[in-house]
C-alpha cells in the first residue's frame, strides 16, 4: 500500500452476522476506506445499522459467481476480510483469488481441517504476490492462542488447556454458525487426551463447567482448529480441550440427543435442521440473561507443585458476538497504520498479543480476570 493513501479494506459478507460488525468497526477508523460486499447490497441499509453508508462503499459481489475475481480485483482494496461462512467444507478459491488480485487476505474460519490446513495449501501463492494471508482471525484460535501464550510462561511445564465458550442465551446467531454447530453434532473427531489422539463425538455427553461469574453450565466437545494448532504449539502438553456450553440445559440436552440420533445412523437432514433449530431456539430467549463467557484452564507444574490458572471472560449487554471480530478489526488496524503483516500464510495463533484483544474489551464493557 502506497503511504498516505487510505487502506481499502473490503468486508466479504460485509452485511452479514459477522461482517456487519466489522465494517461498522473499521468505518470509523482513520485511514481505512469500507468496502461493505455481498449478493445483494440493496440489504445494507437494513443489516448495517449505526453505519452512516455515506462513508463506505457497497459492492455486490457473490464468490459463486464464475467472473468473482475479475469483480474483486475491480475493487481495487488492499485487504479483504472474509466472513461468508461456514467455512466447513469450503475451499480456497476465495483467498487464491485475492493474493492473485495482490490484495491481503484474512477470514473468520473456524472449521478445523479449513484452518488447520490452509497455511501448507497458501503458503507458496502469498510468498509469490509477497502478501499476507491469514486465517483463524476470530475467537479460534485468534483470541485462544493469545490467552494460553500469555499464560503458558506461568507454568515450568504446561500439561493441560482446556477451552470453553458460553454464548448468552439471547445472542444473536447467523445461520452460518448454526450450520456449522450442527454439521459436527454427533461426528466423530479426535481429541489430543492423555498424551494420545482419541476420539469423541461432537455436542455429546455435556459435563458441567462453573464460570466465574455466569455460573456453571453445560459444556459439550466441539471440533476446532485448536485441537490441532495448540498441540502443535505447545509440543509436551498432555491434553488439549474445547468445548462449548449453551445457556440453558435443555437445549445442550437437546443437541446431545441430535447427536446420539447421529450416532447410532438416523440420517437427520442437517442443513434443513439448521433453521429449524435456530427459530426454535429463540422460543427460549426469555429464561436465559444477557451473559456470555469465556473460560481457559491451564494446568501443569510450577517449582515442582501442581498449578492451575483460570482465565475468565465475562460479556455483559450481548456483547459476545462482537468478540469473533476483534482479531480481523486488529490486522486491519495495523495494515492501515502501515505495520505489515507477515508475508505467507498463516493460521491466527501468536499474531495477536493478549494485551490487543483486552483494549478492544474495554470498548464493549467486556471484563477479563486471571485467578
């Protein structure tokens, strides 16, 4: 990017559940021009609220359409942020299209084999266009990797990270994220357990975990980059978890019920399920709060004795779903400042320091505490 000209940062999926977010992150921001984009640009009046449209730009572009990157390269932007997911499944064609229009790339992904992948399959096309591609750039393995980096130098040996979101009842959802809860729900995967990979069933057998200050609730495994990218990281560690708990019990009762259907073969048509769930679950808005949270639990040894730490996250007002966005907001900032991002392709883990996520708290009254 030449200096003094405004970095142009187009939001792929700009009016969507995520990328309404973000474009209404970085309008505000010096030095960045918005490009809002997506199939029907008609929509952003009505998806972008709080977001004077007069200073961004709205584009209509559509990644299934065969003239997608001649469109894109048309837009002339710097940095493009891809938020239409679900990323489960999808291929790379988008992130090739923009290292090949000389544009960076960063996307929101949060499917497994999609992250876990992506670096070894992008890494020589962002070395030939000499941008940066970078995937992950969400809550995983963006926001976990800083909390476990800035916390690992606590132990002499860490042997334990154990990973676990709770969304707020009444969180707004796209069906994005819906369709990829569900694309897992009684699947199996593999888990780094006891120092050896082992398999388990996605949104089953929910255990109960006590947060700080939401209280406990019902945590169930889910399949995600950091099952691979923390064991990769942190090479001597026993035993590496996520999982996810819903607000109310019956409905993580009701998931892991989907999932043992799943299990024992019923063929449920998930995609279909998945706004059937979505609108159902909304019926339920009214017994849970407005509370979601966040729990990292490392444990190993320290001088030679046990040692545990917990890192609790706490968002009040429904704040929660503006945390995926932080880790794309914060590379955007920096391009724009004119910090570069690292030439290659790169999952989001060591990227972004803890320190930068908690300045982006405090814009939303999201409070942290290390106990």
């Amino acid at each position: 990017m030449p200096p003094q000209e405004s970095c142009r940062v187009l939001v792929l999926g700009g009016y969507g559940h995520f990328g309404a977010r973000i474009v209404r992150a970085l309008s505000t921001t010096p030095g960045i021009t918005v490009i809002a984009a997506g199939r029907n640009p008609a929509h952003a009046a009505a998806q972008l609220p709080g977001v004077d449209l007069a200073s961004i730009e709205l584009c209509r572009l559509n990644t299934a359409d065969p003239l997608f990157a001649i469109a894109l390269a048309a837009t002339r932007a710097h940095l493009v942020i891809h938020t239409a997911g679900p990323f489960q499944g999808q291929g790379f064609d988008v992130a090739l299209a923009c290292l090949q229009a000389g544009m960076h790339y960063i996307d929101l992904a949060d499917g497994r084999d999609f992250v876990r992948d992506f670096p070894a399959q992008m890494d020589a096309a962002a070395r030939l266009a000499q941008r940066s591609a970078i995937t992950g750039a969400s809550t995983l393995p963006g926001l976990s990797s800083a909390v476990v980096d800035a916390l690992a130098a606590q132990f002499d040996t860490l042997r334990v990270i154990d990973i676990v979101i709770a969304p707020a009842q009444a969180t707004p959802l796209g069906m994005a994220t819906v369709r990829a809860v569900l694309s897992y729900c009684g699947k199996g995967f593999t888990c780094w357990i006891d120092g050896r990979w082992q398999r388990v069933i996605g949104w089953s057998h929910p255990q109960p975990v006590n947060f700080a200050r939401i209280g406990p609730r019902l945590a169930s495994p889910c399949d995600v980059p950091d099952h691979d990218l923390l064991v990769e990281r942190y090479p001597g560690v026993h035993t590496v978890r996520f999982r996810a708990a819903l607000e109310l019990p019956f409905l993580s009762r009701c998931l892991a019920a989907i999932a043992w259907l799943r299990r024992i073969g019923l063929p449920l048509p998930m995609k279909a399920f998945a706004g059937v769930f979505a609108r159902a679950g909304r019926c339920f808005d009214r017994f849970g709060t407005d509370l979601g949270g966040m729990r990292v639990t490392l444990r190993g040894q320290r001088g030679g004795q046990e040692h545990t730490v917990h890192w609790d996250l706490t968002a009040p007002m429904l704040h929660g779903p503006e945390i995926p966005t932080f880790a794309a907001v914060l590379l955007a900032r920096r391009l724009a400042r004119g910090e570069p991002l690292p030439i290659g392709a790169h999952a989001c883990v060591g990227l972004i320091s803890l320190a930068e996520f908690e300045s982006e708290f405090a814009r939303w009254q999201i409070d942290s505490a290390v106990s």
